[in-house]
C-alpha cells in the first residue's frame, strides 16, 4: 500500500472515504442514522466513489485497539469492493479523542492489513485497496508518515521472513540480509562462522547445530557502530527450523517449526526499520544466533554434556530445549558490550502457550523498571505481555546431578524453568527480560491486521521501547 498526503482531494470512481463512527442510539429509531455499532460498515456509492462508515461502538469502549480493528475492517470492506484508495480526512480523526497517535495507527495498521505473502506465488490477483490518501493542511505530515510506514515495513519484513520456508530463510539466507543491512545503512555487522563460534567457546550453541548439514550463522548487527556509548542488546532466537533434534517433535504441524526464528525476524524488522529512518536516538546491538535444529549423524544425543560461552556445564536431558540453549551463548556473548540492558525474544516454550493462550507473550524481568517500560511500550501498539515470575524456588529443579545445569525440569511450569536457565547466563548487573513470544508470533486466524500465519509480534515493541526510553531512563536501568 502506498500512503500519501494531500491538501485536498475531490473523490473519483474506484476511490473511499472513510468515516469513523462512534454508535449512534438514534439509530434505532430513524433508519436513515448509521448505528456505528462495532464491526458495522455502511457504505454509500455514487459517481464520485464511496463513503464508508465504519462502527467502532460507544464511545465509552473506544481505545485504540478497537479503532485499529475499525481500520482493519475498513480496508477488508475496501478489498471485497474492489476501492482502490482510501481517503481519510486527518481533522476527522481528532473527533475521535483518541490521543495523538492516531493518525500513526491508522497508517500502520491500514499498510499491515493489505500485507499478504505473495512472493511464491506465479499467479496473484490484485490486492486491494493500493492507495491510502491522508487529507491535511500540516506540511510536515509528509516525514511523519514516512517514519510510520518504515515501522510497517519492518513489521512485514519480519513476517516474510517468518512465513519464507527453511529451505530458503536459512542461517546465511538471514546472514545476508543484515550484511546488506550493513552496506545500505551504515550498520555495523560481523557473521561468525561455525568455527568461529566454537572458538569463542559457544558450546551450547554448537550442540545445537553440530546435527546440521545446514552452516549455523551468529550474526551481530550494530545500529552505530562508531558510537562509544553502552547500547541497549536485543536478542533474537533463530532456529530457522525446529525437528526437536533426537527428540523428535510429532509430525503434526511441524511445518510451523519454520517460524522458530520469529525472535530473530523481529529484530531484523526492527533494524530495517532504524535504518530506513536513520534513526540513531539509542544505540542498538542485535545478536541472532541462527541454526536449524536436525537429528543428524552428529547430532547431541540426550544425556550429552556441553559447556557454555561462561563455563557453566549442562546436562541435555532433551534436545528439544534448543532454543534456551542457543540464547545462554548470546547472553554470554552479550557482555563484551556493557549493555544498559538486555532484551531476548524467543518463540521458547508451548507452555507459554497453555499458560497464557496464543495472543499474549510472556515478559519475565530481572526489574520492575524494565518490565514496566517493555510493558508500556507494548501496550502503545496492542502487543499484550504478561508478567511472569523468576522466583528462586523454581531454581531447584535445574540442578543436574552430574552437570552444573540440565537444560529442563519438569513439565509444570515449562516456560518459568527455560527463563531460571537463561538467567544463569546474563552477564552480572545488567538489567535483563526475556520475552516468550511462542503464542502471538504466529496467527491460525485471520483478524484484525493479522492474517493467518507471521504476525511479526515484537518489533513495534522493541521499536517503541529504544524510541520512547530517553537517555536518562535509559541510564536508570542499569
């Protein structure tokens, strides 16, 4: 979709202006009054295009979730008419009294709700609607929408990167994609190699990806690599595919093991984004530790001891606990840049899953400031969190009997175990969270501005996160 502003504009066959309405009592007993109940649409053609009046229900429930479902209803009404342009009258939108970020929502959820996963396809029809006109009077709208498309652009990248198939979203595949990063947007970037990788003495790492025939890629991105300043450190777990290793995962729905990188996809949605605005306002270091997970001739077997980048040896009781074991190196990693803090996204756990559904991530946080901000962040943009504990009760299970670590405890609990192990790994002083994405990276259901498959949950979070946090909150997490 491509979105512009104007100053006026006189509508044209093919093309929708789009009203948002709030329900309307009166409704009920004059016909001629659309209601605006929620999910509601009416719309009226004429020669000079349409009108679309979109419900948002009372006024009393409006939040912006609900105005970004109206958004995304509006452009599923556009679609099925075949309207090939929005409009919207920006002085419409302040009606609302829905703060100033509207306008921003409007733009990213229009832009997300056209996305589709196309590129594999030989024949496709023509999406609709192309166009979103944003009528203003304000000169400098132009650079605001252009940093909000560059955020939905970073959102969709990670989505394709996620619903891409493993034969093609390899490690080098991924790898590539940041050094080309590196030479558009002046981003730091270094790709270590598998050898490289057991120098620095990554051995969880390594025995994740010591089955595969497939070369495991660490890719280090830096958003201002001349800076000496500490940066904020997002780390992304890239299992580009998840058999389960010798614990074979069922053949059910494996297919979707294709997403076990949606950690990694985020941050690199999140770094086209800081690129594509040039936008340095912190400095961001991402580390993607990208492998599949194969029961190969030299694959780790259960019972297998390794030990990590810090030392600390650990039993693999299942080799289907990779993805915590491929972080544990990261983390360690983490440290030779004094960071503020530390944030790693992972599709970790199905526990997570049953605990909290499939539309809710789990934040677990060495810090009340930090859960708060990565919280509040979220919430900006309807990614929901929900606090977890990392109580020292739960530490016990982890203990192996011959090893430091083993790499899962029971099964009650799943998720709170997989963060207890990452936390033995996060360098000392460094404020960290670990977000379980497992549930809302991934969509069975088409709605709002999800369609089935990626949803790209976590880089407009992370995006609101770094942007939000200025420096001095940024120097109080540490």
């Amino acid at each position: 979709m491509q979105v512009h502003v104007v100053t006026d504009y006189p509508l044209s066959p093919g093309q929708g202006l789009v009203q948002f309405c709030v329900e309307n009592p009166v409704a009920e007993s004059d016909p001629s009054i659309f209601s605006g109940k929620k999910g509601r649409v009416r719309m009226g053609m004429s020669t000079a295009g349409a009108l679309l009046e979109v419900g948002m229900g009372p006024r009393s429930d409006l939040d912006m979730d609900g105005f970004r479902e109206a958004v995304s209803v509006a452009v599923r009404t556009a679609a099925r008419q075949e309207i090939h342009t929005l409009v919207v009258d920006t002085a419409h939108l302040n009606t609302l009294e829905l703060g100033h970020r509207v306008l921003q929502e409007l733009v990213i959820t229009a832009y997300l709700s056209t996305y589709g996963f196309t590129m594999l396809k030989t024949k496709s029809e023509q999406d609709f609607p192309q166009e979103l006109l944003l009528i203003s009077q304000d000169k400098g709208l132009h650079d605001q929408v252009a940093h909000f498309i560059a955020v939905a652009q970073g959102v969709a990248l990670a989505r394709d990167l996620v619903n891409m198939p493993s034969n093609m979203a390899t490690p080098q595949y991924l790898a590539d994609l940041a050094l080309d990063f590196g030479q558009k947007y002046g981003f730091g970037v270094r790709v270590l190699e598998a050898p490289e990788i057991i120098q620095e003495g990554m051995g969880c790492f390594a025995a994740v990806f010591q089955g595969s025939a497939t070369p495991a890629k660490f890719i280090v991105l830096d958003s201002d690599p001349q800076s000496s300043e500490s940066p904020l450190v997002f780390i992304g777990k890239g299992i580009t595919f998840d058999t389960g290793g010798i614990s074979l995962k069922p053949a059910a729905n494996m297919h979707e093991m294709k997403g076990d990188m949606a950690g990694a996809a985020a941050i690199l949605g999140l770094f086209q984004a800081l690129g594509l605005t040039q936008n340095k306002k912190q400095r961001i270091v991402g580390l993607l530790p990208c492998t599949d997970n194969m029961p190969g001739r030299q694959a780790i077997k259960p019972g297998d001891v390794v030990t990590a980048m810090n030392k600390t040896t650990v039993e693999i009781l299942n080799t289907d606990a990779e993805g915590r074991l491929i972080l544990a190196d990261a983390l360690c990693y983490s440290a030779r840049f004094k960071p503020k803090a530390i944030v790693d996204l992972a599709t970790l756990t199905g526990a997570c899953v049953v605990a909290l559904g499939p539309k809710v991530a789990a934040i677990f946080s060495t810090t009340a400031t930090l859960d708060q901000h990565l919280r509040a962040s979220g919430s900006l943009v309807g990614e929901r969190f929900w606090p977890m504990p990392l109580w020292k009760e739960y530490a016990a299970p982890l203990q192996s009997e011959i090893a430091d670590l083993k790499n899962i405890a029971t099964r009650e609990g799943g998720a709170i175990y997989a963060a207890l192990f990452l936390k033995h790994f996060v360098p000392q002083g460094v404020d960290w969270a670990h977000l379980d994405i497992a549930g809302p990276a991934w969509s069975n259901e088409k709605v709002s501005i999800s369609h089935k498959g990626a949803t790209g949950f976590g880089v407009r979070t992370l995006w609101e996160f770094s942007m939000v946090l200025d420096q001095d909150e940024a120097d109080n997490l540490v």
